[in-house]
C-alpha cells in the first residue's frame, strides 16, 4: 500500500534513510543519529494532490522525503533523503556551533557515567550519606551564555533521594554541586557550586549532609490516606462516532489528518467542516522555560522543549483508563536511535470523544418547552514528559465548528538549594531546603490557515466608543468596531482594553447574511510575554516569546518559531527573520503564530506534585456560516445519555439514623 503524503514516518523509511547515508560516507565514518522524520511535502504540491483526491482524479505523485540530524565525531550533520527512490539528496555540515537535539541514549550514559566518573563521586563521599539516601542527577540543557561556546554541554544537577523507593521526590533535596560534561565525548568540563543563599555566592567545599526531609509525592511514600472515590465509568456502548482511515480522521463535520511527529508530537493536516476548509496546518511549533533566577549558573536555564528533544522523542505511553476516558484509538510515534535503527513509542497520542457540557439551551418561558443540545467534542492528546515536567497537549474539536488550542501544565518543580532560614525574591521555598524559581512556559502554536480557501487575510478588531451627543449618538450609549489589516509580515500588539480580537479572513468569500467575508477568530487573554531583557540570550533565543501574535508569509519549511536548531542557540533564527521581510500577507498565503504564555510564580501547593494549570486558544467560526451550525446535532435526552437519580436513604435507613 502506497503511503499517503501526511502518513507519518514508517520503520521501512528510518531504516532505509540512516542506510542511504551510511552508505554516502567511509567506512570509518560512523553517524550518531539524533533525528530522523518526514518532510512535510511542498504546500503547492499538495494542494493539487488533496484536490486531485477529493474530486477522484489521479493522484499526482509527491516523494516521499526524510531528513536526518547526525554527527560525525563532534561535527553536526543534516542530510535529505528521498525515500520513494532511494536517494540521498543532499548532506550538508551544519556550522560550528550548530548542535541537534538531544538524544536520550545519551542522556541516560551521563547519568550512569556519574556512578563511576571519580570526581563526582569525590564529591558524593564528602556527603557521607547513610545507605538508605541514593544521589540521582537530572541532566540538563546547558543553556547559553557564551559566543565562544561551540561544544554540545550537559548541565547535571544533582539530588537526593530515598534509595528505598525507585519513586522517591528527589527534587526535594537538591544538592550544591553541579558537573558539566561534554554531550559526545563524555568529557568533564569542571565541577560547577551553586549557590543556596540570596546573592551568587557559593560555597567549593562539600561538607556532610545530615538532614533528609523529603516531600514525597507518591502513594506508597506521601503518608496520605486515599479519600473515598466511586468509580465514574465513560462508556460508548455502541461504539465511538469517529472513524480513521489511515491517518485521516471523519467525526461530526469534520475531517482532519493526525499525523505524530517526533518533535512536535503531532500535527493537524488538512481540516474541513462541513466540507469547507478552516485550516491547512495546526501543530505545537516551539516552547521556551525561561527561569529567573539571575545567579550564575541558573541564569542558564533556558530549555526549548521540541527544539533540544521533541514532543513526540518524549511523548508518554498512554494507558487506558488513566491519561483518557471513553473508546481511545492510540497513535504510536516512530523515531530514531542513536544508530538510525527505528524505536516505537507506543500509544503516544490518543483519538477519543469527551463530553464536553451544554453546547446550546433555550427554554421557551411562555410555554416551558426546551431545546438542548450536549456538547460533544473530539480530542487527540498527546503528553510530553521533559525530565521534570509534563505538558498536556490536547487539539478539540466540537460539533459548532470550534477548534481548542488546551494546554496543561503538570509534574514537578525544577529545584534549586535555599539554606534554612533564607528566602528568595525569584523564587518561593517549596520545602525544607528547597526554592523553586519563578519561570515562564511560552508557547508558540503554528496555524496555517485555508478559510474557504488559500488566499487569506488576517485583522484584528478593535472596539471603540461612538463620540456623544453627536445625532447618531445623543445618549452616549453607542460602540462601533473598528478593522486593521496585516499588510505585512509582523506582530500585532496585545489591546486588551479595546477587546481586540484577531481574525483570519477570506476576503473573496462574502457571508450572506453579515455581508462581510467569512471569518475565524482567534481567541486568546492577553498574556504577559517574556520578562528576560532585550540584550540578554534569553530574549535573542526566543524572539518568538516578545509578542503575542505574528504574521509570516507561508514558505516551505518554515516550521518552528525559533528557528531549526535552538539546543545552544546564539539567536532567534526562526520568526526573528521571517516576520520582518518586506513581503505582501494580505489576501495571500498567511502563516499566523500564537504565542500562549503563563507566568509561573510557584506556590507550595504546587509541590511535590503540581496541579494541572490549564491554559486555551480557541479557533473559532466568525461570520463563516449562515446560522449556527450545530443546529443539527441530536437533541439531549435521558433515553439517549442514562443518567440515573441520587440514590437517596430509604425510609428503614431514616429511621434507624434517627433512632441514634
């Protein structure tokens, strides 16, 4: 069977792409993958293919290609594949100082290099630990604070932990001393101290460690009693109302691709409703964690969760029962190993219904008559476990035309020391001996859009007063809207206090009934975007994170807000020159960028596990139909959901209650 363009990244296509290049070099050259994927195809080429197939005309024919990030000794490498034909297009060395994502296997061999490395273990003596204490490291992106700096570093930052219990926090007890090594060569760089007081000062000489208050967060080890909980049980029993073929999903209206990724997680292809199309391209494009703490090596911690590892390399196993509810259908993610062999990560997105409360009512009070209609919504979800934290990435669909952008945020707080006593003004003591830092999480959703079509134009609306006591506004009660259009490729200002909203518009489709061309808005709070200075590496690495909304031309290719290569990047290479190229967007192909940002200002209640924190961007219908278009979802009935009655005290139970 021939795989369809979208189709993700197969096994046979891993195995043949890190073959094509292996047989490019010399036989003593040996690749050290850290990347294999699908391209995606050029847009023009698939727009005559997704035609071709809606109309049922032959398909033209569009190669399959890969490419593929690797090393050679220290030196970084992308090459170009062509699968359909078995070619190398092309191997390009990447310059100095342009390093890959990282691979796990190579995180996991500093972790076990620091069980024997005799420095740090020097370091561990001195802790004069009991048996029942372990010292577990996190290894981390190194971040970047020098131009001169071109080998790929791992920053390890170490703990402690209850060496009785494999799930023990140990970020409850960090520790005050922190080796760098090279990624590749497994060299160490130097022994770095940290500091655990309010300014950057650090003490060199390990002393004994003697306290252990642990904050422990899982059931074996928390000391909680299990609250009482009946089980609330999603059933379907005559099935789910989605369908999949391949990896084109039909549910309500509508019809999508879900394609996993390895360093996106996932993305949306080709989204119609109703037979009209909304969007082209949806998917995660980057995130940046900027931390605030300013002490020297902290003022590092900048990590760029799909740029230095991936969404999908990352990605969760999902369990039934537990991370979805209901009928799920699972999509595995296919990435590469270090020697260009394919590794599953299995059931890594999920496909699932969910209920999603009242989608419309209205009681008609002269007669008592309703109409109810329940909201149903479609998910896919996938969840990215990056060292300490989770990220919960949903895309909703519901039965109105409605596309939700839904992030959660979960997992634990990445720690710093704090001596007894002390408090921080960048950061709030979780625990005995434990800060966590005020930090950012901002995220860049990539829409490309197809509102009725390609060409297409974004505005934003802002609401403004009608002059008073003028004749079309005596009483001083009228509001009007006022229209800007993007022109240009750039960023529009956050306006929260003229209700600013953004539009992606079709201006070649009029809506009958409003008279004005069919829309869909984007709706998101404004939101406090990246605090690090202009100057500082935080801010020229993620340049993407200074404003809410960007406008680009669509080129192909163009994928991620930061750039291709952000693991200690020197710049923004991604919108930092995109959106700044004097280019026509107006009623032509434009790529719109979402920045979704939360300010984290850690509470102890976030520890020793967080709560999810729950963020959304919603797409939604703007003018582009003629009346609602969920009028034709199935009224809400008891026959048709089963709800049952509060099982309420019988009369003998009354009485004996009473009788006490």
């Amino acid at each position: 069977m021939v795989a369809h363009p979208f189709d993700p990244i197969s096994d046979a296509e891993i195995r043949l792409t890190s073959k094509v290049i292996k047989d490019s070099l010399n036989q003593s050259q040996k690749p050290h993958f850290c990347q294999i994927d699908r391209l995606d195809p050029p847009k023009k080429d698939m727009i005559r293919y997704l035609e071709a197939e809606k109309t049922g005309k032959p398909l033209p024919q569009i190669s399959r290609i890969t490419y593929a990030y690797f090393y050679l000794g220290t030196d970084f490498y992308k090459s170009l594949v062509n699968c359909t034909y078995g070619h190398l297009i092309t191997t390009q060395k990447q310059p100095e100082g342009v390093v890959g994502p990282l691979v796990w296997e190579d995180v996991t061999a500093i972790e076990e290099l620091l069980t024997v490395h005799p420095l740090v273990q020097a370091e561990i003596k001195k802790l004069r630990l009991p048996p029942s204490i372990k010292v577990v490291c996190d290894p981390w992106i190194y971040g970047t604070d020098d131009p001169k700096e071109k080998r790929l570093l791992i920053q390890c930052y170490m703990y402690l932990a209850n060496a009785s219990h494999p799930e023990s926090n140990h970020y409850s007890l960090p520790l005050k001393f922190s080796p760098v090594f090279e990624c590749l060569t497994k060299k160490f760089v130097r022994m770095d101290y940290l500091p655990s007081g309010v300014d950057e000062k650090f003490v060199t000489e390990t002393e004994p460690w003697t306290k252990f208050p642990f904050v422990e967060y899982h059931p074996d080890l928390n000391g909680e009693t299990p609250r009482p909980l009946k089980p609330l049980v999603v059933q379907q029993p005559e099935g789910p109302s989605f369908k999949i073929e391949g990896s084109k999903i039909s549910w309500q209206g509508w019809e999508f691709y879900v394609v996993p990724t390895a360093r996106e997680g996932f993305a949306i292809y080709d989204v119609h409703f109703k037979g009209r199309s909304v969007i082209y391209r949806l998917s995660l494009s980057e995130m940046t964690v900027p931390y605030g703490d300013p002490r020297p090596p902290y003022h590092r911690k900048q990590a760029f969760d799909l740029g230095d590892s991936g969404f999908g390399t990352t990605g969760n196993t999902l369990k039934l029962g537990c991370d979805c509810l209901g009928v799920i259908k699972y999509l595995d993610c296919s990435i590469t190993d270090s020697k260009g062999q394919p590794k599953l990560v299995p059931s890594t997105v999920c496909l699932h219904e969910q209920d999603g409360g009242l989608l419309y009512k209205h009681m008609n009070y002269r007669t008592g008559g309703a109409v109810t209609a329940r909201r149903r919504e479609f998910v896919a979800q996938t969840i990215a476990t990056v060292a300490n934290y989770e990220y919960i990435l949903n895309i909703i669909f519901d039965q109105a035309g409605e596309i939700r952008i839904h992030v959660r945020a979960t997992g634990i707080l990445s720690t710093m020391p704090i001596d007894e006593g002390l408090t921080v003004p960048w950061g709030t003591n979780v625990g005995p001996m434990v800060m966590a830092a005020y930090h950012q999480h901002l995220l860049s959703f990539r829409i490309d859009p197809a509102v009725d079509g390609y060409q297409n134009t974004v505005v934003y609306d802002d609401v403004e007063k009608m002059p008073a006591g003028t004749s079309f506004n005596p009483f001083g009660v009228g509001f009007v809207t006022k229209r800007s259009y993007v022109e240009k490729p750039g960023y529009v200002d956050q306006s929260p206090f003229t209700n600013r909203s953004y539009k992606i518009i079709n201006e070649n489709k009029i809506n009958p009934i409003s008279k004005r061309p069919v829309a869909y808005k984007i709706m998101m709070p404004a939101k406090q975007m990246l605090l690090a200075d202009e100057n500082s590496y935080n801010n020229k690495r993620a340049h993407f994170a200074t404003q809410q909304v960007w406008v680009t031309k669509y080129r192909d290719n163009e994928l991620f807000a930061a750039g291709e290569f952000t693991n200690q990047s020197q710049g923004d290479t991604g919108l930092k020159n995109w959106a700044y190229r004097n280019e026509n967007v107006r009623n032509d192909n434009p790529v719109v960028w979402a920045t979704l940002g939360f300010t984290h200002i850690p509470r102890v209640e976030d520890f020793p596990v967080m709560p999810v924190e729950t963020h959304e961007i919603a797409i939604v219908p703007n003018d582009f139909f003629d009346k609602n278009p969920a009028l034709d979802v199935p009224q809400s009935t008891q026959s048709f959901n089963r709800s049952e009655y509060y099982p309420e005290a019988s009369s003998e139970e009354v009485c004996c209650k009473s009788s006490l």
